[in-house]
C-alpha cells in the first residue's frame, strides 16, 4: 500500500490550521492564511509534501461551516481528495469543550481520516452540493428569509398599536390579511399618532411596503427558476399533492438535492430530523423521545405550513390526520408531525420519479450508505478508500 498524506485543517474566516502527518508517524502542524494567496500556498505545500513522502494519495478533511465549499472545490480541482464533515457527528466531550484550541481542533480531524485510511471507520461527510444547486438554494433561501423578516415587522406593528390602545377595524379582524385598505388604514394612524412615535410607525409601514415588492420580485425570480429544465417536471408532481405550492416544491427540491443519495423512507425522515429521538441503555430498550431536529429546518417549517394547508382543504389529509390524532388530548401537534413525515416521503417518491438534472448531481460524491437505523440516527456517507481518480 503506498503512503497516504492525511490532512486535517481548522478553518477560519481568516486563517487555516493544518495538522499533517503520513501513516501512523506523528503530525506536523502548518498554518495559512484563509485568502487566494495563502490557499495556493498551502496546496502548493502540501504537493510538495506528499512527493517527498512518496504520497500518491492526499486526503484533506475540514468541518462544514459558513465558509461554504469554495475549499473543497479549490481542492479537487488539484487532486486533493476533499472531504467536508458534518460539525454533528464529531466526537465531542465535556473535556473538550473546556479546552478549545485550533490545534486540538485540527488533531482530532487528522485523528478522523487517521481512522479512516488506516482502520476504514466511516468519515462522517456531508453531501456537496453543486455549484448550480448552491446558487438556486439561495434564491429560496432568500425568499423564505424575506416572509420571515416580513412577519416580524408586521408583528411588531400590531405590539406597537396594542401598546397605544388602538383599536384595529372590524373589516381586518376578519382575514387579518394586510392588503392595500389597511395599509392604508395604518397610515391614516400613524398620522394621529405622537410626534415621536410617529415615524416609528412610519418606518415600520415603510418596511413592511418594501418587504412585500421584495417577495414579489422574488416570487417572480422563483416561478422561472421552477419552468427551467432542471425543475420543471418534479415541481409538477409535488404541486399536485394537497398542500403544497410554489415555494414548498422549490424548498424541497433545492435542500433534498440528489434524491438519489436516500435508499429508503427511514433515510429522508432521519435526513429531514422527523424521526424521534432514542434514549435506551440496559434494560431500557424503548425508550423514544421527541424528534431529533436535525437537517433543514427550512424543509420541516414548509412541511408543517403544507400539513396545515392540506389538513384545512383537503378531506383525505383531514380524515388521515384525525385518524392519527385520535380522541387523546394533547396529539393534535404529534399527528402534525406524522404527517409531516408522510408528506415528505411521498414527495421524496415523487422527485425519484423524475430524472435528476446532471447539473445537480455530484459526480465526486461516493454514493449512498447502508440503510439507516430504525431509532432515527441520521445517515452519512462514507467514501470507500480509493484514489481520487476512481471516486464516484
């Protein structure tokens, strides 16, 4: 077997903290600067490294993290084998969150491909998106933001009217909908109002007019985004289940990405966090607890507005969701979530009907795992050991 450069590195926003080592001999550590300069640097080092030692193969492990995958691609585009790792699967203790440092930080990731080269334990990776699947989430990402800073500023309108004792009018209380008569209802208020609280109500009105031509633009933006080639016929098949929409579909389909990468039901639910949690030991062997919230948040939020949307239309999701709820008090918010689940897998179903765009598929990506634990742990990949010049 040739030697194996193994590298684990502590990114920063300005800086990179690599610990190196090749086989079992002891690390040596390295930083750069985290800009174009210092990372040509460290690649050109680290190159130099590994034809020193001998090394055919170069394995560079870092967290996932704010700093997106500008590194990872950098690194597979000069035939380092990149793998980013999933911040929730690495071994924590008490002690180590106590004594915190970069270097401990980046030991214990050459410690996780030490033990994946050497001992073939699995890497905890996470999947890359490609770039054009990292450019259409943050047009939905930015559209569920601006709903979401659109309702605190309507929120905060209403405490401060609530503040004042002003009485909302009978016509708004029924709908609640804030359309262009209340708006303008509001304004007419604000006119009334002290002269220093006034422009505070006035800039909130302000906010939340721009807040909606905002969601407008972006709707726009979406649907196109949803008549491309790439989403046009899944996006079909998901809006036609009860409940979903526009922006469901499209949060979906941009967070799930690779349909393909989930073998099973158990996957997407342990993916999405709709699986409980387990708290079994000894002869405790049954013992589950609330669901794990792991993954996207963004997809369970829309799931939940789709079950709502559906469980208030739609006499099937109705029936199902009364059936699950039973006449026990307190299940309404469980059947909710069964519900939840239910959904997402038979969208999931759905999506695998149609043929993934290549455009989003990871072709460096190794495949799927094995099928995932009933007791909802959530599923990773794990790259077989093979040069970077087979993967995928």
């Amino acid at each position: 077997m040739s030697q194996v450069t193994m590298i684990g590195c502590d990114l920063h926003d300005r800086k990179m903290l690599l610990k190196i080592a090749v086989g079992t001999a002891p690390s040596i550590e390295k930083a750069f600067s985290n800009d174009l300069l210092g990372r040509g640097l460290m690649i050109d080092f680290v190159h130099e490294l590994a034809e020193s030692q001998g090394s055919e193969r170069i394995v560079f492990v870092y967290e996932a993290s704010g700093q997106g995958y500008g590194l990872y691609d950098l690194l597979r585009d000069h035939q380092i084998e990149a793998y980013v790792l999933s911040p929730a699967h690495l071994p924590k203790t008490p002690k180590s969150r106590r004594n915190k440092t970069d270097a401990r930080d980046a030991q214990m990731l050459l410690e996780q491909a030490r033990g994946y080269i050497l001992a073939g334990n699995p890497l905890p990776i996470v999947w890359t998106p490609p770039q054009a699947l990292r450019d259409d989430r943050e047009l939905v990402r930015g559209r569920l933001e601006a709903a979401e800073f659109c309702t605190q500023i309507k929120l905060k309108t209403l405490s401060l009217l609530k503040r004042y004792q002003v009485r909302l009018p009978s016509w708004f209380n029924d709908n609640r909908s804030w359309t262009r008569r209340f708006v303008t209802w509001l304004r007419a208020t604000a006119d009334e109002m002290a002269d220093v609280v006034r422009p505070v109500l006035q800039a909130l009105i302000d906010r939340f007019e721009t807040l909606r031509q905002e969601i407008t633009d972006l709707d726009r933006h979406l649907r196109h985004l949803s008549k491309t080639d790439r989403y046009r016929a899944a996006c079909t098949k998901l809006r036609e289940l009860p409940g979903v929409g526009l922006l469901t579909a499209m949060t979906f389909l941009t967070e799930m990405g690779d349909m393909s990468r989930f073998s099973n039901r158990r996957q997407v639910a342990a993916y999405l966090g709709l699986c409980p949690s387990t708290f079994e030991s000894g002869e405790q062997d049954n013992r589950k607890g609330h669901i794990t919230h792991q993954g996207p948040g963004r997809v369970r939020k829309v799931l939940c507005q789709a079950t709502w949307a559906a469980i208030r239309t739609d006499e099937g999701t109705r029936q199902t969701w009364q059936r699950i709820k039973g006449t026990k008090p307190g299940r309404a918010k469980k059947a909710v979530v069964a519900m939840m689940r239910r959904l997402a897998i038979v969208m999931w179903h759905r999506a695998c009907e149609v043929p993934m765009a290549p455009e989003l598929i990871n072709p460096d990506w190794p495949g799927t795992s094995a099928r995932a634990q009933q007791k909802g742990d959530v599923p990773f990949d794990s790259p077989s050991p093979r040069p970077l010049a087979q993967a995928g």
